[in-house]
C-alpha cells in the first residue's frame, strides 16, 4: 500500500473562521495542517484524510467550546465598559522528521482568551509509511526494554539539571507527575527522540510544553 514511500512530501493546507456577537467579532480560529502531494497512493489518501479532519474538529471545537467562552466575556465586557474581547485559537505543525520510511511531526493548539497565559496543546504523530498507520513508542527501543523506566529516569535526570542551573521551574510533586506520562507524546527528531507532558501537568504555565529528548545512542533506537 505504501511499501515504496521513504519520505513524504507535503504542502500546509490552511482554514479559517470568525464569529461574531452582534455584527462584533469575537474569536478568530485559524488551522493549518499537512496535506501530502501528490496523494495517489493509499497511505497518502489516508493521511491526507486524517489531517483535514483534524482541521474540521479543531474549528468545531472552536464553535462549539471556545465561542460560548467568548460570547459571554463580550458581554460581560460590554456591561461593565471594558474594552471588548478577542479571543484567538490556532492550530498548526511542524515536521520533525521524514525519512527512512518514517515520517513524524507535532500539531500544537494555542489558545490565546483574554488577559492569561496561552493556553497550548501539543499532539505528537510519527507514521509508519509502509504500514500507512502511526507507530507506537515501544517500537524505538530494542525488544524487552523498559522503555517508560527509561524515558522517567532521562525526564528526571534534565529536570534536576534545569533547576540546578535555574533554567526551568517545576512543581515540588514533579517525580509523582512524572509517571503518569501519556505513550502517545513523542515525535522522533534528527537528535533522538522527543517526548513531552502537557502544559500545566509537572510544571507552571512559564514553562509551557515541557519537552525531553531521549538520544538515540542513549537507550532509543534510531530509526531505519
């Protein structure tokens, strides 16, 4: 189905939205995600098929999540004589890595609602181009690895080296947080291999996404 493709190459394929409150803009959602070109092999079609359906639930989710958020804080502002708001939420990617039959990439959400911190949301993908499906984690390390244990021990280990060097602040449960690490947060990189918590889940809003890499000379296989 895919057996010949070593890379992929592809093109952002970009959408847009507003909505309004009374004739008033009040949240702007703005996609942009991975289109393969030329799409004429089935794994292309499928990826193509999953990308631009990301792209359709993102603005639902704007619809259907965010506008309500935003209609009332018009509102709100407009009673009370402040300025009135407005809100923004994009979603877009980056390639870490395409080739040897493996293509990887993240899409992140960035939702900017008023006067705090943007709130950020990362999802990682890495495509198996033969097979046409993601791959799982465990396939980057060598069979009968304790590869979570691992991925903790190097999460932990760059945590103390960050606060030693006061280059990142976490919480003071971060060892606790660190085990419910979720499998499908990772993406390869020319580097090794990436894997990330979500914004809030070990550590404050300055730190954003908390993001570790694990070389591949370092308990990870490189791919290919």
């Amino acid at each position: 189905m895919g057996a010949g493709l070593r890379s992929l190459n592809t093109e952002p394929f970009a959408a847009e939205r507003e909505w309004e409150v009374e004739g008033v803009p009040v949240l702007r959602g703005e996609a942009r995600v991975p289109l393969p070109v030329p799409a004429e092999d089935g794994v292309s079609r499928r990826i193509k098929r999953f990308y631009r359906l990301q792209c359709r639930s993102f603005l639902r989710y704007c619809e259907r999540c965010l506008l309500p958020q935003a209609a009332a804080e018009y509102r709100a502002a407009l009673e009370a004589s402040r300025p009135l708001p407005a809100f923004r939420a994009e979603l877009d990617y980056r390639v870490t890595y395409n080739r040897g039959g493996l293509w990887s990439l993240y899409t992140q959400v960035r939702e900017s609602l008023g006067s705090g911190p943007a709130l950020l949301t990362r999802r990682g993908d890495t495509w198996d181009l033969a097979e046409g499906y993601p791959a799982p984690l465990k396939d980057f390390f060598p069979v009968g690895t304790a590869w979570k244990k691992k991925l903790l021990a190097q999460a932990a280990e760059e945590i103390q080296r960050r606060e030693r060097a006061g280059a990142g602040r976490f919480h003071e449960g971060w060892r606790r947080e660190l085990r419910r690490f979720n499998p499908q947060n990772f993406y390869l990189t020319e580097e090794g291999l990436a894997f990330f918590y979500p914004m809030y889940a070990i550590a404050p809003a300055s730190e954003g996404i908390p993001v570790f890499r694990m070389p591949y000379d370092g308990g990870a296989e490189e791919p290919g």
